[in-house]
C-alpha cells in the first residue's frame, strides 16, 4: 500500500467494495458510492453497504442516507443535500483533472467533506526570492497551500482554535496532493464531522411525510434591483445632516475623528456593473458600534450636482478591532466626490469622510480584472449573499483594508475579479497565472525601498458565485508577511499584480498603494 493510499484510507475517505457483493445491482447504484457519496459515510453505513444485493435495496439505502442528514425532515427541502450537491459542483469545476473529477481529488475530497476553509495561504517549502522569503532557496521545493479553518468562524467543530490542511502539487502539475504530515489529524477531524451531519443517527426509515427526491436546483441570486439615484432637489432627509455636510466640504480641518472610504468596480454574472463602497473606522478613532444608528451620503459628479444621496439604518461591523459599514452603488464610469458619515440617535454626524472616487466602466462584453484590493480580514458568512452585495461572494465576505495600512506580521490579501477569462476546453476552466510584485517607495527613516518579487505561477480561478457570466471569477490569495525571515520595514508600498490568461493570451495589470507598519 502506497504512503498516499493509506493517508486516504486514514481519512475515511476511500471504501474499497468487493466486485462480488455488488454482482446483480446496475452500474447506477454501484457507482454511486465510488462517487463523492462515500466521503461521508459512517462506518456503519459503509458495513451495511457492502451487505446490499439488489437495486430496490441500494436506492432504499440511499433514500434513507440522505434523510438521516437532513436537518429538516418535515419538509419537502433537504438543505444539507443542496449544500451537498453545491460542494461537489464546485469542485468538479475548479479541481477537476485530465482523467479526474474534481470531487474525486484530494482537495475535492476536503472541501465536500469539510466544507470551504476560513482562507487559503499559497505557500512554498522553500521559497526562492518571492514575498514570501527575500532569501530563500531556489532548489527543491514544492508548491504547497494550506487550507485554514478558525473555529470562531466556522460551524466544524474543530477542537482547537484553527485546523490547517496542506496540499502539495510535488511535480508542478497542477495535481495537488494530501500533505502526509501537518498540524492538524485530519482523520480525526473528518470522522468527527462525518459523524455530526447524521442529525437522525436512529432514524431506520424514510418519514412518509417526506418521500426522499433529488435536492431541487437552486434558484440563482440576482444582482438585487438598483434604486434610482436621488438627484438631490431634497438632498438628504435630516436637515442636521445637510448642514453637516455642507459645513465639513467648506472646513479646511476635518473636525471628525479619521475614517477611510475605499470603492471599486465589480460586474455581477449578468454583466451588470456595482460599486461597493466601504467606510472603515480603525479602533483608533475611538468609535463603538452602539454610537451609530445611521449612515448617510452624498455622490456629486465632476460639476458638483448630486446624483445620488442615501440616509438609512446601520449596523457596523466589527474587523479585528476595527469598524466599518459598506454599501453597493450604482454609478456610471467618471468622476465623483463622495461623502460618506455616520451618525447617531440624536441624529447628530458622529464622522464624515470624503473622497475622490473615479470610477471606470468594465465592459461585459471584453475580458479584463477589477481594481485590486487588499484585505487583512476574509472569512465565511453563515449565509449566503445575494450577488451584488458588498465584497460578498456566495458565503465570502472581503473586508477591504480601508486606511491600507497593514503590520509585518499581517496576512496580507490580495483580491481580483477576473471578467471573462478564456476557459480552457479540457477543464472548462480558466487557465491563468500570477506574477506578483512589493515595491518599496519610500520607508519610514526617509531611505528608498525595494522591490520583492514572486515568480509567475499558477493561479486558481475561485468561482465567485455558481453563475456563469461575465463577473464570475476571482483570483485571491494571502502572503502571510509574518513568515518572513526579514520582516518587512515600515514606510509606502505598493502591491502590484499581474494575472495572465494562458487561453486568451493577454495580461492585466492591477495595483495599489499600502503601507506597511512594524508590529507592536
């Protein structure tokens, strides 16, 4: 037995059936428990399988699989099903092998298993000279990337604070493989989950209530409806924050504590364009979430007309001790000035922030990747987004760097939408590559930086949310700068990123400015 097979049976994952115990049941039934079915079957379940002799008996078998994973028995959705068929679909999409279905990879096998992890960290064994380590070693090294779950953002019940997973791709063939040793026990891990989806362990029959049928297909979210910009003959509806507003654009010191506005431009699968918009309040600024009530804005135009304004209820968001709120506008390709605030009960402004924001159209028509953005905090929502929402993608939430300042020891993220990559005909996938480069502008104690960079590889085109079209994919990964054997010194960087499209034969370039602080 090879090191790799007993890793897969270690896991739970591979059930070896004798040809004779399935002599008379069709090549349907047979199939289905060498199919991605068979990650989760307990080990009394993969017993009483080997025991079946006919298909009437396998599709009662499977009929009641599924029902004693249902969390809602009584009704005619099975939602762990759906969640089921979903994981698969996207593994088979974006794993899939020349002679291999997706889910029936390593790394399909974890994500139908485990679900999708907290982050991604693309990492090698040893580094060359990349952003990763200025001074590593060229020779002898594997890409490798560890899947990362963190228990506070995950329903897996881990028992530690993170799980991490690795795969390795050892011949550079896009073949990534379970890493025999890591920090995690991943047949533990898998047993225990496997174990928690059976929500009816005593249930011996499907309940008649509920005859067992194939999950239906899900509806797809649309990007929700745009509401019509308000050309402001009322400006905002609270005269406290008219004035406000008026009286911070004429100040020449901004007498509200210090937030940020990011923005970029995104296209929804349909090919409709959004700008989502972030005002980000670092734990600096003083500011508690229970201060705020509402958020509120002004979008004027390149002649200073308002053509858009909002004033609406607002929770804020925590992001590792920092507060922000986000929304998604709706705004032509030009020029703007934004002026975004938050304000409280007595419906006076708590801050106000404004900011120059140039937006340029991105052509559904034509490929090309989004503005780039940078991002210390990605996790997994509990539920699903509708597309078109904020730096939200199905259950991806992004949570932009707002003032683009991160420490040496951050995990540094890096995000891009790619519109209409070309999709390779083996893999119906796209086929792109990374070349990612830190340019050091100026550092902190005045002396020029330098430039780091990381050879092109491969990139994984993440689907973004199940639907095709032209926004649908995404390159994002994270350089964890605390693993560097030099930390970075403090001053202004700028991150920049070049993908290029392998099918299509062309290249973007995307970059933006950070700055970067010694940890305390």
């Amino acid at each position: 037995m090879t090191s790799r097979t007993r890793v897969l049976v270690a896991c739970g994952i591979a059930a070896i059936m004798t040809a004779s115990a399935f002599a008379q049941l069709s090549a349907e039934k047979t199939e289905w428990a060498k199919g991605p079915a068979q990650y989760l079957l307990t080990e009394e379940e993969t017993a009483k399988w080997k025991q079946i002799k006919t298909d009437a008996e396998a599709q009662a078998f499977i009929d009641l699989y599924w029902a004693r994973r249902d969390p809602t028995p009584n009704t005619p959705a099975n939602e762990f099903r759906a969640e089921f068929d979903a994981r698969v679909e996207y593994a088979d999409r974006q794993f899939g092998q020349a002679r291999k279905k997706g889910s029936m990879t390593d790394r399909g096998r974890i994500l139908v298993t485990l679900g999708a992890p907290t982050r991604i960290e693309r990492t090698k064994d040893q580094p060359s000279n990349t952003i990763q380590s200025p001074t590593g070693s060229p020779e002898n090294y594997s890409p490798k990337q560890v899947w990362i779950w963190e228990q506070s953002k995950s329903k897996l019940d881990l028992g530690q604070p993170t799980s991490q997973i690795g795969f390795v791709d050892q011949y550079a063939t896009n073949e990534w493989v379970l890493e025999r040793t890591g920090r995690t026990d991943v047949a533990t891990l898998t047993k225990r989950t496997i174990k928690s989806y059976v929500v009816s362990p005593n249930m011996t029959e499907v309940p008649k209530a509920k005859p067992a049928a194939p999950a239906a297909a899900a509806t797809p979210q649309q990007l929700p409806t745009p509401t019509t910009p308000t050309v402001a003959t009322n400006a905002l509806k609270t005269e406290g924050l008219r004035t406000a507003v008026t009286e911070f654009r004429a100040a020449k010191t901004n007498p509200y504590k210090p937030i940020a506005i990011s923005f970029t431009e995104l296209l929804s699968p349909t090919g409709d364009q959004y700008v989502p918009v972030q005002l980000y309040i670092p734990a600096s600024a003083g500011l508690t979430a229970e201060s705020v009530t509402t958020f509120f804005g002004v979008i004027e135009d390149a002649t200073g007309n308002q053509v858009a304004t909002f004033e609406e209820p607002a929770k804020l968001s925590a992001s590792k001790g920092d507060l922000y709120f986000d929304k998604s506008l709706k705004l032509d390709a030009g020029k703007y000035t934004a002026t975004l605030g938050l304000s409280g009960a007595d419906g006076k402004p708590v801050v106000i922030a404004t900011s120059p924001m140039e937006i340029r159209g991105l052509d559904k028509t034509k490929s090309g990747v989004s503005r780039l953005v940078l991002a210390a905090d990605v996790h997994e929502t509990p539920e699903a987004a509708l597309v078109g929402a904020p730096y939200a993608f199905g259950r991806l939430k992004i949570v932009p760097k707002g003032d683009a300042v991160f420490t040496n020891k951050d995990e540094l993220t890096y995000f891009l939408e790619v519109v209409n990559p070309g999709i390779d005909e083996t893999t119906t996938l796209p086929k792109l590559q990374v070349k990612l480069e830190l340019v050091g502008n100026k550092l902190a104690d005045g002396k020029p930086g330098r430039t780091i960079s990381a050879p092109i590889s491969d990139a994984s085109a993440l689907p973004l949310s199940g639907v095709n079209g032209a926004g649908q994919y995404a390159v994002i990964a994270g350089i964890p700068l605390g693993e560097m054997k030099n930390p970075l010194p403090a001053g202004d960087y700028t991150m920049r990123v070049k993908i290029f499209d392998k099918v299509k034969n062309e290249s973007w370039t995307s970059e933006q400015k950070l700055k970067i602080v010694a940890a305390k």
